[in-house]
C-alpha cells in the first residue's frame, strides 16, 4: 500500500475530544493523511467550560517538532492553541527553512468563551505569519490582529490587506460570526481582490472545534498536493458535512462529527435497503392505485445531511400500476433517480429538517377533499406565478414552487402536504411529506381510507 501523505498539528489538547489536537487527528485521518502531532498545552475542558490550561515548555514543544521532522517526510502542517508568547517563539524557530505549506490558525478563543492565547502572545502571533501559507482567522481573531472593528464586506477586505502586510501569502477571514443566510469565508493573496468562498449555514449549536476542523482539513489538502482553492473549497464541504452531522455530546455545544464521511457509507446502504423495503409494502396497499398521477408515482428519502440531489434516493423506474390496480414498482432504489422530487424534498428540509422522505400523488378534487378530512396541513403554490426568469434546469419550476409554498406558510414545521395544481401542459401533483417511511405510508393510508368514505 502506497504511504499516506502526513500532516503535522501543533495545537493545545483538548480533553473533551471535540477540538484541538483529537480534531485535528480525526479530521487529517478520515481524509486520508496521517497525523502527527506536537502538544503545546494539556487542557481540563468539556463542551461547557475550559477550567484548566497546563503548557507544556518552550523547549519541549521545539523538540517535538524536531524529533518528528527528522524521521517523519512531513507533507503540510497546521498551528492551533500554542498559548503562550514563549511557545509561539519557539514553534517559529523550530519551523524556519520547512520545506512544507503551514496553516496558521491563530486560535484565542474557546467556542465555551475561555481564553486560549494569553495577552503576550498577540504579539508574539505576528512573528509566526510570514512563515504561513494560509492563515484562517475568524472575525474575532481578525479585529484583534488587524486592530480595527469588522461589520461590513469593506472591512473585510481593509482587514486582509492589513494581515497580508504581516506576511502570509494568504489569508482566509472566516465568516462564521455574521449573521446571514450563507457562512461566507474570505479569501485574500496579495494583489488580488478578495474571494468569497460561500457555504449553507447549518444551523446547529454543535461547533466546537470547527477552527480546528477547517484548518485541518486544509492543511490535508495542501498535504495532497491541491492547490489553496481547491484544499479549502474540499475542507469546507467536510466541515459543512460534519456539523450537519454533529451532535450533542454533553450540557454544552458539541462538536461536528469527524466520521461523517465513513458513517455516510453506512447510511446510504440503510437507506437504500428501507426504501427497497418500502416499495415491497406500497405493492400490498389496497387503493394506492387510486393516487398514482398519469406520469406514475415516486417516492424519495433523502440521507440525514443531505443538501445535494445525490443524497436523495428513489426508485429508477418510479411507480406505476396496471388496469386491474396492481402496483408495480419499477427499477431499484438508486441516489439521484429522481431529480424533481429531490428539489422537493431538500427544499422542504431547509425549512424544517425532520422532513425525510415524500411522494408524489395524483391531484383531483376528490384526493384534495380526502385530504382535508385527513386533517393534514396544506401549503399550496401556483406555477403560474412562477417568475419569468427562472432557469430551465430540470425541477427548477418545482423547486421554487415548493419554496414558495413553505416560506410563506405560517407555521411550516406542521405542513403535511405541498399541492400544485400544475399548469398548461403540466400535470397537477400533491405531495406527501414524512418525516420517515412509517409516517409516509401512514399517511397514505389515511388519504385512500378518506376516498373509500
């Protein structure tokens, strides 16, 4: 086997598992390098509070790095928590003539609030840039190194220009603290424009250790040999994949999930194998003929993290039935089979994220009055209000028409089901929402028990 490409951490360790040096391994491993590592600082922390900092010396700290760089072909490295002015100088020292690209995460703060860098090593900080690659301050980081206040996109830039003066040939701003709908991080090299480099927030309050998480994983990618685009475009995907995949760990935030990818593999053959299963019951539903739209039926389940069309299964050949009822489903589960009803259904887990799988049913007036004595929530929208520049890309009508109907719903985390009643030339369709297949057939069951009455 072919040896894997190593990447350096010198960072502080976190006991609670979820930054610093334990993040920085998980991360550098699940992406196909091997970590190694040097320890700045022991820490007594949990995902509530930072209640102890014990460094490790100045001295200690260098010979660590030397002894690993001796022996060990190190391919990147990346800077977290060094503490202290006295480690920062000597973690330079032991640094100067490397012959690999360096990520400085100048970290300050804990997620919790604890102070990680003491007043003297502000200072001392700047001594580490021009040995950077990259560095990747957050707003925070980047009002205090560049001594100014940051609240617009001006500031931004003004800010990188300033930290690119201290000499890294990059800079990376990240956008993590303004409130907007995308994460924004900036990207600044010297005497070009700033770039941004946008992501879909994830609304969680799971994200501790996500400095370290993007640091790493960039640094894994410069390790592999990508250029600084392409490494941190890769290490934001994996980190907006790990904190939609986060969870609690204790009172406090917890920290994304570093095995998302490994577990996604897994879920995907879960999921699959549910599917398949429930397209097995759908051929035994007595009446299910009656909702099967002249295009045929699909159904849809989308992974756990899915924000992409290929995290939405369905069924390649969809659902049909013959003249005497008999329901056929047609092809085998597949991801990305079935493009409209994915925009539908990630469309609706943006806007309340229990939504897991839906399906498409015929729309008559007899199938709307069943559903209202069903008692489910509608949400309605109309293709004939459609904007007239909206794109031909496949589902675009349907996807915006779904988004329509959700964002102006007063209360969307109850909507059961999206009707459309279709356009020239385009056929009506009411959508069944669930929040797993149990729900979705239940429902079901209740729309044809409703038409039998």
């Amino acid at each position: 086997m072919n040896s894997l490409p190593c990447v350096l951490t010198i960072a502080g360790s976190d006991s609670g598992g979820g930054a610093g040096i334990q993040a920085d391994i998980k991360t550098i491993s699940i992406l196909g390098c091997y970590a190694a590592s040097v320890i700045t600082a022991i820490t007594a922390q949990n995902t509530v509070t930072v209640s102890g900092i014990e460094p490790v010396t100045p001295e200690f700290v260098a010979l660590q790095i030397e002894t690993v760089c001796a022996d060990v072909n190190v391919k990147g490295a990346k800077t977290g928590m060094l503490f202290s002015a006295a480690i920062i100088k000597s973690v330079a020292a032991a640094l100067v003539g490397k012959s690999f690209p360096l990520v400085v995460d100048p970290v300050c703060v804990a997620t919790s609030g604890a102070r990680l860098l003491k007043e003297d090593a502000v200072e001392a900080m700047k001594e580490l840039f021009p040995l950077a690659d990259l560095i990747t301050p957050n707003i925070p980081e980047a009002e205090l190194f560049a001594g100014m206040k940051i609240k617009t996109r001006e500031d931004v830039f003004k800010a990188i220009e300033i930290l690119l003066e201290m000499g890294p040939k990059a800079v990376l701003v990240k956008g993590g603290h303004f409130d907007s709908v995308a994460a924004t991080d900036w990207l600044g090299v010297k005497g070009q424009k700033p770039i941004p480099l946008m992501q879909q927030r994830v609304k969680t309050k799971n994200t501790h250790g996500t400095g370290c998480t993007l640091s790493a994983a960039i640094a894994s990618g410069l390790a592999k040999g990508e250029n600084l685009v392409t490494a941190i475009l890769g290490a934001q995907k994996y980190l907006n994949l790990a904190l939609r995949a986060g969870f609690a760990l204790g009172e406090g935030g917890g920290p994304p999930n570093h095995l998302a990818p490994m577990l996604i593999t897994d879920m995907k053959e879960g999921l699959l194998s549910d599917l398949h299963e429930c397209g097995l019951r759908l051929t035994k539903m007595v009446g299910l003929n009656k909702l099967i739209p002249e295009s045929r039926m699909n159904v849809v389940a989308a992974l756990p993290c899915a924000t992409e069309i290929d995290g939405v299964a369905a069924f390649t050949g969809r659902v049909s039935c013959t003249r005497k009822g008999e329901i056929l489903v047609g092809g085998y589960p597949a991801f990305g089979a079935s493009i409209h009803m994915a925009k539908v259904i990630l469309c609706a887990r943006k806007h309340n994220p229990d939504i897991n799988c839906a399906v498409g049913i015929k729309y008559n007036d007899q199938i709307i009055t069943a559903i209202a004595k069903c008692g489910f929530v509608e949400a309605w929208f109309d293709l004939a209000d459609k904007p007239n520049g909206l794109n031909r890309e496949i589902g675009s009508s349907l996807e915006w028409g779904t988004c329509e109907a959700l964002a102006n719903h007063d209360d969307v985390t109850k909507v059961d089901v999206v009707c459309d009643p279709g356009d020239i030339g385009v056929e009506p369709f009411v959508r069944i929402l669930g929040k797993d297949f149990q729900d979705l057939e239940e429902k079901l069951i209740r729309v044809i028990s409703f038409l039998k009455s």
